[in-house]
C-alpha cells in the first residue's frame, strides 16, 4: 500500500530547506541524489515515500517533523490481512470472511486516519481501494455476500463524507447511493439510515432545509439504533434551525439526547461508524442550531463547552474547525471581534494543516466577515 502523505508535506519541506539556507541542489545532492526529485515533492507533483521523508528529515535536521507528515498505509494491518487483502484483489471469487474482517480492520484505521490528516489526504486511496470493495461486492455470492455488502456499504459511506468533505458533492451522492443499495440488499437498518442522513447532509451544505428536514426524518423512521437515530434526530433539528422554528429545533435536539442516553447504556448495540457520536457533540450541534436561531449567549457557551472536551488529538480535526468557525461568527455577532478573530484563525491554520478545501473556503468567509466588522 502506498503511504498517506499530508497535503502540506512540499510546504513544509519548502520552509525547512529555505530556512537552512539550502538550495533544491544541496538538499537534493545529500538526501536523494538529484534536484528534481525535491522539486517534485515540494511542488506536489510526486509524493514521497517513508524512507525519504526520513532521509529528508535527517538532512535537514528536522527532528522527525516530515516523517510526522507520512503514514505507512500497510502499518495499519498485520502481514497476513495484507497477504489476504491483496490475493482477494488479484481474484475477487476467494472473498471469505477472514478476507471481509481485514477489510473491516483497513476501513477502521482509514476512518482513524482521516480524523488525524484529513479527508483530502487518503480520499484518492480511498477511491482506489472501492474498486476492489465493488469488485468484491460484484462476486460475492452464497453465505458470504452478505457480509461483503455490510463492510462495503461502510467503505462506500466513508467514501461519500470524504467526497462531500472535499467540495465533490456529485461524488458524495453516488457513493451514499451505493451504501443504501448495499445495504438494502441485505436489510441493515443502521445504515439504510445513515445513507439517509448522510443525503441530508448534503442538503446541510447547500443550504436546502427541505430535503434536510425530510431525509433526516426519513432516516429517524428506520428500525436503527439509538446512536443512529440520535444522529437523525440533531441533523433535522438544524434543518428547522435554518427555518427559524425553534419549538421544532428543541424538541428534537431533547429527542437526541435522550437517544443519546439510551446508547451510551448499550454501546455494543451501536455500530463503529459512529464512534465519534457523544453528549459533547451534541453540545455542538445545539450550539449550532442556537446560533442559527439567534440566540447567540447559549450558543458561545455551549460551542466553548464542546469544543473545550475535544480530546487533543481531535482538536485539530476538520470537523472541529467546523464548530471553530460557528463560534467565530456567533463571537462577531455579539460584537467581540478579538475572540472571532482568534477562532478564525485556529480555523486557518487546521485548514492549512489539512488541506482542506472546504474549510480554506470557510476561513476566507470568516477572514471577510472580519474585515467588514473591522
């Protein structure tokens, strides 16, 4: 498997040579050989892989600062998931359960993974890896399809939010499609319902409170978990939110904390694509929906809150930029122009870090809005 290597690897390789005083020459002479090759990478037109981040971190005497920036895929598995996974790909008919679980395992450090570096930065393995997962899901057949279809419908999903994260809403609709076909088939509930709540975040993104409200409701009506449906729940309340109907907006977001509730007694029940699900996100969600509302106090405090409990290897996630950036915008409602600023530029830098192109777009909003209350 090829590495994942953060979309600010060349930036940062760039800083650390100029700041050494280093020509592409040099750096190129006593780490690689050649000067074209640190063009590439500093340029993104070529990727590097483990060993010469290391060797780039030796010569410049980084202190493992690129190798950081690199994460060796095949760590995820053990050498015989890699072995398993990859005869499966040469002949997709020997698909058997063992095969399905190490796909399963592959998937969890994947979705581990992007919580770290991002979506940009392993959306293009990702896509690379469901031609295997289709063509898998293609030849499965006998007591085994069932089991291929529940884990691909997990890759198709995650395929779809790495889309939609990364600005390809087009992308992110097909692949939600072929969760809900997948897992129609075989009758999972848990995620025929978030296929539906996941097009209705896509409404969330352009703004379309309708099909946000309906598919939301939609996916709330499926036989799914508590987690599930308290997911439903928090993602129709902002679909009211944004129709300024806060009896509607409260009595879901009380109707997904008791769900909440509920779950966090049965966690066995829950499935793993929503381990991130927790009382302090749905802290954030109602935040959100309060700023939507207006009621900017409540807001600040629970935004602050939730972001506050966001363990530190979380806080510098895309998704929690996200709820960086709404606090931003409720502090510049209420007139305190520092603390937005401060929010939006935590916003900057986590989209820079990430390569984020949903979130550059979300920080030069924030970056404008700051300039006109300046």
């Amino acid at each position: 498997m090829p590495p994942v290597v953060d979309p600010q690897f060349g930036a940062r390789l760039r800083e650390l040579r100029q700041r050494r005083g280093l020509s592409l020459r040099d750096l190129g002479r006593s780490a690689i050989s050649n000067r074209t090759t640190v063009w590439e990478i500093e340029t993104g037109r070529a990727a590097p892989t483990m060993e010469l981040a290391r060797r780039l971190d030796d010569a410049l005497g980084a202190c493992g600062r690129l190798t950081a920036l690199v994460v060796d895929e095949s760590a995820l598995l053990n050498p015989d998931d890699r072995d398993r996974l990859a005869a499966v790909r040469r002949d997709p008919r020997r698909v058997d359960r063992t095969a399905v679980d190490s796909l399963a395992a592959v998937l969890t450090g994947q979705r581990r993974l992007e919580d770290a570096v991002g979506s940009a930065a392993v959306l293009v393995p990702v896509h690379a890896q469901m031609v295997a997962v289709e063509a898998l899901a293609d030849q499965a057949r006998g007591r085994v399809r069932n089991s291929v279809l529940d884990v691909g419908a997990q890759w198709a999903q995650f395929a779809g939010w790495l889309s939609a994260n990364t600005g390809q809403l087009t992308d992110a609709r097909s692949w939600y499609l072929t969760a809900l076909g997948w897992a129609t088939e075989t009758g999972d509930a848990n995620m025929i319902a978030t296929a539906l709540n996941m097009r209705g975040h896509l409404a969330w993104l352009t703004a379309a409170p309708g099909p946000l409200i309906g598919l939301s409701a939609a996916a709330a009506r499926q036989p799914a978990s508590p987690g599930v449906l308290a997911l439903a729940a928090q993602q129709e309340a902002r679909g009211h939110a944004l129709l300024g109907e806060a009896d509607d907006v409260d009595r879901l977001l009380d109707r997904a904390v008791e769900l909440s509730d509920t779950a966090a007694h049965h966690p066995d029940n829950e499935p793993p694509w929503i381990y991130f699900h927790s009382p302090d996100y749905l802290r954030l969600q109602r935040g959100l929906a309060y700023r939507l509302l207006g009621r900017h106090d409540e807001a600040i405090a629970l935004l602050t809150a939730g972001l506050a409990a966001i363990p530190p290897e979380g806080r510098r996630s895309e998704w929690a930029a996200t709820y960086m950036a709404e606090l931003a915008l409720t502090l510049l409602a209420m007139g305190d122009r520092s603390g937005a600023a401060g929010a939006a530029a935590e916003v900057t830098d986590i989209a820079r870090a990430t390569g984020s192109t949903r979130l550059v777009q979300v920080a030069a909003r924030l970056r404008l809005r700051l300039a006109d209350a300046g």
